[in-house]
C-alpha cells in the first residue's frame, strides 16, 4: 500500500476527516492527528505500538489556542513561554478540568509546543486545531530517518504524508517542566 503525499490544504483536510498524518518537524518526522479526535488519536497509539501510560507532544498554534484547557500561570511562566516560543521546546504545563479526558494524565501536565518550523506553521493556517506530534518510529525503536522507511512503516489507508521539508535541527524538542524549569529532555 502507498501512502498518499499531500500539500498543506490537503494535509489540514485529512486531519480534520480524523486521519494520521506523516509530518515534517524542526528536527524529526512526526506522526500525528488531530489531538481532539479520540479515535485518531487511539490510532496513533496503536500504529506505533506504544504504551498507553506515555503521552504525546502536542503542537499548537499559539499559546492562546490551548489557554482554555490550562491552569492560570503567572507572569512569570507567561513571560517564560514568550521567550521560548515559538522554538524547538516542549514545555510540560497544568491542565485543567476542561482538557478532554483521553488527553489526561498521570502528571496533570500536558506537553506543548509551539513551533517555529515554517511547514507546520503553515499548517496550521488550514488546520485551526490541535495536534498530536510523536516521533515517527515504533515505539522504543530507534528514529526513522528516511521518509520512504517511514512510509513504509506506517503504510495504512488511513495515513497520508504531508509532503513538505524537515528542519535543520538533528534530535527532538527540549522539554523543560514549566512549573520546575526542570529540563526534562536536552
């Protein structure tokens, strides 16, 4: 089975029609979905094999688009967010009661990232939503680099490749606790 290759608009439909997508980030290939979708995102769980106890990076438009679904921070955590985002950081934040239930976890944080990678950013000009940003690998496997492995691997009806470039940077996002400053990931 060949996975289909999509431009932007095309890729934003087929998130918004609850489907997987192949997409390029600052650093690695992500698998992803739209992060409000159950469904999809179940389906990323289980196309990667990976762990339900272990969540997801999701990328997001801008702070504002996912402020509903956080605690209050002060100004100096929103300080802190605006000088690292957009970037190639993840930050670990407080979610409320509001965040949908399968994005919950043990934590009671939920990783964010706002990305300065211009082929997502234009994605989200057409996809006005949120979206899951895992690694494009089985879970516990070593990173696939070669976006025709990756397509193979992946190979589903339900799975598209948003055809665009990957950025510049050679391993994932750092994660850092926003309530702690704790780097989590380097």
């Amino acid at each position: 089975m060949q996975v289909k290759s999509l431009d932007v608009l095309s890729s934003a439909e087929w998130l918004a029609e609850g489907k997987i997508l192949i997409h390029p980030t600052e650093g690695v290939w992500g698998i992803g979905c739209d992060a409000l979708n159950k469904s999809s995102f179940q389906k990323v769980y289980d196309l990667k094999k990976r762990p339900r106890n272990k969540s997801f990076i999701l990328l997001i438009k801008s702070f504002e688009s996912i402020r509903n679904y956080l605690v209050k921070l002060d100004t100096n955590d929103l300080k802190y967010i605006e000088d690292v985002w957009p970037g190639h950081t993840t930050l670990l934040i407080k979610y409320n009661e509001k965040l949908p239930e399968h994005l919950k976890n043990e934590s009671g944080k939920v990783a964010l990232r706002v990305s300065n990678h211009y082929p997502i950013n234009l994605l989200f000009t057409a996809f006005n939503g949120i979206l899951v940003s895992t690694s494009a690998n089985l879970s516990g496997e070593p990173n696939i680099e070669n976006i025709d492995d990756i397509l193979s691997t992946f190979a589903h009806k339900d799975v598209a490749h948003y055809d665009d470039k990957l950025g510049n940077n050679k391993k994932p996002s750092r994660i850092i606790d926003l309530e702690s400053r704790t780097i989590i990931r380097d």
